[in-house]
C-alpha cells in the first residue's frame, strides 16, 4: 500500500475536468517518478500522473509519445491521453491486467503471454516517429564516467556495487560499447520494459509508462525483459517467482523468437547480433536492479552481490550465455 496525498492544485485541476482521486485504488498502486492517481468521473476510471514541476522533460517526453501513438496500433496498445497541461496529464485506463500479476496468478500462461509482447514489441520498435529523443542511458553513464558529485550521493551499499563494476575493465569496456552503440540505432525503444508495464488483455499487448522512451537500440527492451526473468530465477522475491531452468528458457524462446520473426517482417534496424546485445543489455538491467536496492533500501549482501557477479557474467560472455538461456541457433 502506497500513502500519499493529493496537493490542492491538483485537485482543482482535476475537478475543473470532472476528475476526482478514487483514494482506496490509488494507496494500491505502485509509486513512480511521478505522482499517479486513480481518478474517476462518469464514464470509468483513468489514471492522472503529476510531475513535480511545469517544465518536468519526463512529462513532456511521454505526452508528446503518447499523443503521436495515439492509442497503438492494431499491434499493441499504449494510453490515450485524455487531458493534458505542462507536467501534468490524464490518460485512459487500461484493461487487463500486468504481465507482474499475470505470472503469479497463473503461471502456465508465460510462455504465450511472452510469445506475444515479443510481437507487439517489434511493432513498438518500428513506431520509430513517435520520438525525436534518445532513450535515456543515465546509470550506463554513471557507472563509466561517476562524478565526484556522484560518489558523494552513494551510500555504502551503492558504493560496494559501484567498486565492484568499476574494478572489472572488461564489464567497464562493454558498457561503453553498448552505450557507443545504443547512440547510432534508431528504433523506438521502451526504456523500462518491466512486468508491471505491460499489459495483456484479451490477447493484445499494452505498453505503459513511457516516460524514458526514445530511439536506441531494440536489444535494450529485449535484454531489460530477459533481466526480468534472470532476477526472479537467480533470487526469487517469493515463492511465486521461483522459476526453473527448463521454464525460464521456454520464456525467453518464445519472447525472443516472436521478436525475432516478426523484426525480419518490418525489416527492423538492429537484427544481427541481437541475441548477443540482449544479453548484454540484462546484465546492465540487472546492474540498474540492484543499483535501486542498494541506493533505496541500503542492501549489500549476498543475494545482490550474486546478482552483481552475474550481470557481470552476461556483460563479458553474452555469446556464451545466449546459447545457455536461448539455445543454438
């Protein structure tokens, strides 16, 4: 559960359009970068998300997304945005529920639910006109070119993870090499491809929170989507995550494969190599996982420096570790 409350600008703001904060459904979602509210009026439910300030570029960035997507395509779905003003905006509420909800109620539908965003995100990739920007590679960038600005910000915890990637030349060259890389594709990329921000309703894929999309590299989705997998099968959260080997590469297969057939139909920039670049890019996925527990909740122990040592692993050896979780060719 989630507590927050609803400053008075907002909430004149969202009564002047008939909105009001369904209260009991907003303390149940999960907190973001910015403020989210459930709000309702007659006709249903939407979802109102607050930045902190008029000129938030997140905001902006994910309005002028969302409006030129204007609901998807007959391939996957995206928000509508209802209502909008600098920093602030409405968008329609989504049916269905996350991938994150549908895993833990129903297992057996993973494989056919990643069959089936691998699709819809090779769409999504394709949709390259909806953005201008480049997706955002911030913590890369940290951890290759840190600031005594940052450093001073990093506890303990973060600090061990930071020694840790730093020290191994290898991981420091390949992060580069992803980042040189990630600057020259052109295809629309997610940037925070997590279960919680996709959908699946009634077979049809929706993307949500676009906050940090852009052009980049498409092997970025599909390694922060493996690295979604990876986590819950090297430490698994609950016992609904645990995960065996056999399970997480039917998942991966099907994610990737779907991607892979339907990249070849839309003549997608990025194809070759891209197995290899996906792995990579879990391991930086990864990397960003533990950097948020770390910085977050303090943590630095053995759970995350397994975690580390591993991300670490997919970013030197991808070749290899392709054909462990994908198979040959």
């Amino acid at each position: 559960m989630t507590s927050f409350t609803v400053p008075p600008g907002v909430q004149r703001w969202l009564r002047g359009r008939g909105f009001f904060v369904d209260s009991s459904a907003t303390a149940a979602i999960a907190s973001s970068r910015n403020l989210t509210f459930v709000v309702k009026r007659r006709g249903g439910r939407a979802l109102a998300k607050i930045a902190a300030t008029p000129d938030d570029p997140w905001s902006s960035r994910e309005q002028t997304m969302l409006r030129h997507l204007d609901g998807g395509t007959g391939s996957f779905a995206t928000p509508v945005v209802v209502e909008g003003a600098p920093g602030r905006f409405i968008v329609s509420w989504f049916q269905g529920s996350t991938t994150y909800a549908r895993r833990r109620a129903k297992p057996q539908l993973a494989i056919d639910d990643d069959a089936r965003i691998g699709e819809a995100l090779a769409h999504f990739h394709a949709a390259a006109g909806a953005s201008k920007e480049r997706v955002s590679g911030e913590l890369i960038e940290r951890l290759i070119w840190t600031t005594p600005e940052d450093y001073a910000g990093l506890g303990p915890a973060s600090l061990s993870l930071w020694r840790l990637v730093q020290s191994h030349r290898s991981a420091q060259r390949r992060l580069t090499a992803l980042l040189t890389l990630d600057r020259t594709m052109t295809a629309l990329c997610h940037g925070d491809l997590r279960q919680a921000n996709v959908f699946v309703h009634r077979g049809r894929v929706g993307f949500v929170d676009l906050e940090l999309a852009g052009l980049g590299d498409p092997a970025r989705d599909l390694g922060m989507w493996i690295a979604e997998d990876l986590g819950s099968y090297l430490v698994p959260r609950d016992p609904s995550e645990a995960t065996t080997l056999p399970q997480l590469r039917a998942r991966l297969s099907a994610f990737m494969g779907a991607w892979a057939r339907e990249a070849a139909v839309l003549e997608l920039p990025g194809q070759t190599g891209h197995r290899e670049r996906a792995i990579a890019w879990a391991g930086e996925a990864l990397l960003r996982r533990i950097y948020t527990v770390t910085f977050h909740a303090g943590a630095w122990g053995e759970p995350e420096l397994h975690v580390t040592r591993s991300a670490l692993g997919l970013l030197t050896q991808p070749r290899f570790w392709a054909r462990h979780f994908l198979g040959a060719r």
